[in-house]
C-alpha cells in the first residue's frame, strides 16, 4: 500500500521526512514525493522511482529545518507510475499539498464539476481532486476546509494536508485506510502505520474510521467531520523498528493475510452501485461482451486457480462457454482465435512471461483483451485491450494471500458484469449483494480462527504428504490450497477432483497420507460426503473444511474448519483465510521462513 509520513513542530528537517519513507519502503511503491510550506507557497518535490532518487535530489536541503511536511510513498491506482501522478498533488494557488491512501470513487464525478468552475488539473489521479475541493472550501481556516471536503468524497482514504498560509499546521483524516498519530512536547506526527515513528516516540493513537486530525506542534486535537471532540485511546507501542514493518505480525505473510477485509475493500471500491456492477473501463467492448461466443482464460499459479472459479461462475451465471489454460501451454497450442473471441489474462504482477506471449498471440489474430493486475504501468496492462486492477497494493510475501482474494473478488466483479450485459440473471444480484459484506465476514473471520487454525496445524505439520479434494467450486480450493501447503511448508500435497479417486489416487492413502476435503453445503455436498468416506475406508485421517453448523460432517470426519454459510460459488472466497492460515502455521512449525520459500520468486518473467 502507499506510505504516509508528516511531522510538524520545532527541529523537524527534510532529511527527517525522507528517513520516514524509507521506513515505508517495505510496503512497495513506484514513487515518492515531499511537500512542505515555505515563503507564501508549497515546496514540492517528486519522482518516478525509489526514495534513493528522491533523496540524491535533495541532498542540498537535507538537513534543512522546515515548521511542518508530508511525505509520500505511491503504489499507483489511477493513472500510471510518472513524475506529474507522484504525490503530493496541489491545488491551482499552489499553497494546498495533499497525500492520500485509498481510492476516491466518485473523482471523475467530482473532477468534471471542479473543471466546470474553472479548476485545473495537471495529474491522471483520483487525489487531486481533494486539493482542489480543499481549495473551493477554503476561507482561513484549514481544518474547516478538510472537513468540508470529506463530506463530498466516496471511496477509502488516509489523508494529509498543508497550506502555505498555515505553515506550523496539518490536517489528516481517515476512512477505510490505516493512519497513526504521535505527539511529543514540541512535534507531532503522522504516518500509515507506527514504523516511521518509533524513533520519535512510543505512545500512539491509531485513527478511527471518520476522524479528522489538527496537529501543530506539541499539540494533537481528534474531532469527527461534524465538529465534535472525541478522545483515541492511546497505545503503547514496545515493538522494534524492525518488528513495526510487519505491524507486529512476526511474519509478512501472516501481516498480509489479516489485510485482507482492507483488500478486499479496495477490489469492491466504485464498482458496485444499487445492487449493479460498475466497470466503466468495459464500455468500449460492451458489444464484445454480448456477442462473444466463448471466453478463454490464461494465468499461472495461483491465478489459474482463481481462473478457474471464474469459469465455473462464468458458465453458471452469464451461459458462455469458457477454457481455460496454463498459460506455459496456452501459448504453445494451436489457438482458434478471432474477433469473437475474448481473453481473459490472469497475473499479479502484470509480467509474467508466459501470460504475456500468449495474450501476444491472441492480439495478433484478432482476439480481444481483459488483463486482470495488480500493478498499473505493468506490460500486461499497456498490451491488453481493457484493464481491472486488483488495487491490493504491494505484496511482500512471496506466497500470494491478499492478491489471491483480490483475484476472487475482482473476478466475481467481472463475472457479474458479464452476466448483466449477457442476460441480466437476477440470481446474480444475490451475489453482488453477498460480496458487498465480504470484508466485514473477513474482519470476523481473521478475529477469531487464529488459535484453532494453530491447534489444527500442531496436528498435521509433522506428516510427509497431504491430499486436497473437492468438486465444483471446491476443486480450485482444494488446489490453492494444496499449493500454498507445498510452496512454504514443503510438504507434498496433491489436489485432485474427489470423484477422480478411484481413478488412481486412492491407491497412495493410508494413515500417514491425510486428506484436506473442501465439502461445502452445496449441491455437490453428498457426492464428495461420499468420496470421504472412501478415504476413511483407507484408514487416512480427513480434515474437511465445511460450512458452520454442518453436524453430519463432524460424525465422519477426524477435524473439521467451519466457515460461515455463502453462496454457492463465494465458498472460494470465505475459504481463502483458513488454508492460507493453515499451511502458514504448518510452515512455521517446521521451522521454514513462509515469506521467503526456497526456489521461488515473486515475479515468473522468463519462461
């Protein structure tokens, strides 16, 4: 995610503010920028690239002291990695500075209005828009100001602003992205998480969701937009520096699994309105959309399995016929593609080089495009013919957690959107509306499975093998989940489909072969019942995660992981947090580092 740092007050230098980002650096970013009041004017500087760039541009000014200044780390969401979309973002005066976390939803609203009263705009972002509104309500008073403009925005947002006439101020405010504050005898500080600020002090206040932030130096007030004063606990903050990157969480891996009702925020954000999906980036292949005669999906790894959940849901809800391949295979086979044909290219990252060549191949016959990414700027973004980000922000561990729920998430979107041009199902409303609460199951989810997910572990980490299976949606579950057991914890774990046992698999079960049985309460539920039984026949012990209150599954099962009751195809989903938590407590009892498994890499760009 982005990064934020501020600090005003007496001694504070550029040299501090830039120390600050690097403190961030953890977090991933394409650009970073500083602003700070100086003279009647807002001093800005800013740069494509790593905080080194930055930092070599300032060097004269370095240990310059300043009365106050933001800072800021750029994941980009909108508009691509360059010089004028860094933050900070002004307004037309040139004395308002803003940075900003989340994604504001309604900015190409608010932006046509602002440019109809004569605002101008010099950035591709949906931040600057904050600037100018600040700017409009603007009279003397910055807090006013802020608060005014927050009450026109829609989205997430962590933000902090200066004004060149307030130069010993800044305002912050928060909704649906992390923000914590500190204050010290003459300062005061500000930054998304506590890492930038363990060298100046180790009591905090972590921001709540609707509060707005006066800080001066020495001096911190915490009030809601309608002007009433509210009090933050404060939290006593005992980590070490190094131990802050990873919000206390000993590992990045499991840090990222708990960011997960935030991603999945994020991945919904301005892309559903009154029960419809929203993708305003589709409209230029809406008639693509209605007369494709079948769509063909290509990713690798993990985003295969998110693949293949989209073709289930495709042919379910939107009466397409889908393929999907590994795009290693996929751009080796003699395709037959032409301009009926849509494409549906699956990577994180956005350079994996397979996918790459095979969308090649598509675009040279004809063949159009939808590239699902997390990172703006990637090539597979530049080369496709439309774009859905995943807006997950960095990931740092190497094993895809959050990405892989973003992909979910995301992909239903695009699933849905193809259903309401195709046929309008009306079955589809019922799961837009469920993955609209999506991040809150998270939030209750991550709360309380922790310690069970650990016992369950110390029972299984020591076996050499494990079988996943499933049927229907339950079949990409059970091979991201057997996936994410082998890469981190170097158990070997096969997924198959539950009715291919017979075929062959069974022969390998016995007691030192447990199984991961993926038994929702589907219409597919007896069928795979049974197919557990079979593995009980030959003595294999069975985990089954299955949906809350299922009593049946507890009588002929040896442990069970409930997860709260969805439609049919967002078990993939509510699914994900357990067998992430699983094979990262697994890894960690056998001793292994799950942010950094042997062999692998974050980023597949070469063949």
């Amino acid at each position: 995610m982005c990064g934020i740092v501020g600090m005003v007050g007496e001694g504070v230098k550029i040299g501090n503010l830039i120390e600050g980002l690097e403190k961030l650096e953890y977090r991933g970013y394409d650009s970073a920028g500083i602003a700070f009041p100086e003279e009647q004017r807002v001093n800005v500087h800013k740069t494509v690239g790593k905080i080194a760039s930055l930092k070599a541009e300032l060097a004269p000014i370095m240990e310059s002291t300043i009365k106050a200044g933001i800072a800021h780390t750029r994941w980009a969401t909108h508009g691509a990695p360059t010089d004028a979309n860094a933050h900070p973002h002004t307004d037309c005066t040139g004395k308002i500075a803003v940075v900003h976390n989340g994604i504001i939803e309604n900015h190409a609203e608010l932006r046509r209005k602002l440019i109809n009263v004569g605002h101008k705009f010099h950035s591709e972002t949906d931040t600057e828009v904050i600037a100018h509104l600040v700017e409009e309500h603007y009279e003397g008073d910055l807090l006013s100001a802020v608060k005014h403009a927050l009450v026109d925005l829609e989205g997430a947002y962590a933000i902090a602003v200066v004004h060149a006439d307030k130069p010993e101020t800044i305002v912050a405010a928060r909704k649906g992205s992390p923000l914590v504050v500190g204050v010290t005898e003459n300062e005061a500080f500000l930054a998304s998480d506590v890492t930038p600020l363990l060298k100046y002090l180790r009591d905090v206040y972590f921001i709540e969701d609707g509060d707005v932030v006066l800080l001066e130096p020495g001096k911190l007030e915490i009030s809601r937009v309608d002007g009433s004063k509210i009090k933050r606990p404060v939290t006593h903050i005992d980590w070490s520096e190094k131990a802050a990157e990873k919000g206390g969480f000993p590992h990045f891996m499991l840090k990222e699994i708990f960011e997960e009702p935030e991603v999945l925020r994020n991945a919904l954000a301005g892309r559903i309105k009154h029960g419809r999906v929203y993708l305003p980036g589709m409209e230029s292949i809406h008639s693509k959309i209605e007369s494709a005669r079948n769509v063909q999906i290509v990713a690798c790894g993990t985003s295969y399995h998110a693949g293949l959940v989209l073709k289930r849901f495709l042919e379910d809800y939107a009466a397409i016929s889908v393929e999907i391949d590994v795009a290693s295979e996929f751009r080796y086979r003699n395709i037959h593609i032409d301009n009926s044909t849509i494409v549906i290219a699956i990577s994180q990252s956005g350079e994996t080089a397979d996918t790459l060549e095979g969308i090649r191949k598509v675009k040279a016959r004809g063949g159009t495009v939808i590239a699902v990414t997390n990172v703006v700027g990637s090539t597979l973004s530049r080369e496709s013919d439309v774009v859905v980000y995943l807006n997950a922000g960095p990931e740092i561990g190497v094993a895809a957690t959050k990405t892989y729920v973003s992909q979910l998430a995301v992909l239903f979107i695009i699933g849905a959107y193809f259903s309401q041009l195709r046929q309008d199902n009306e079955r589809i409303m019922q799961i837009i509306n469920e993955l609209e609460g999506m991040p809150t199951v998270f939030e209750s989810t991550l709360s309380t499975i922790s310690e069970s997910i650990t016992q369950l572990a110390k029972e299984y980490y020591q076996y050499r093998h494990f079988m996943y299976i499933g049927r229907g949606y339950g079949y990409p579950t059970a091979m991201e989940g057997a996936l994410k057991l082998k890469e981190i914890s170097y158990i070997h774990a096969s997924a198959y489909q539950a009715g291919e046992l017979k075929h062959g698999p069974i022969a390998l079960l016995d007691r030192k072969f447990p199984v991961f049985a993926i038994v929702p309460d589907d219409n597919l539920k007896a069928k795979v019942l049974s197919n557990v039984m079979e593995t009980r026949a030959r003595n294999a012990r069975v985990v089954a995660i299955c949906t809350e209150g299922d009593q049946e599954m507890g009588r002929v099962v040896n442990s069970r992981i409930e997860v709260p009751r969805v439609s049919e195809p967002l078990y993939p989903l509510v699914m994900s947090p357990y067998l992430q938590l699983f094979a990262y407590h697994v890894a960690v009892l056998r001793g292994n580092d799950p942010d950094k498994p042997r062999n692998l890499a974050k980023s597949v760009t070469v063949e």
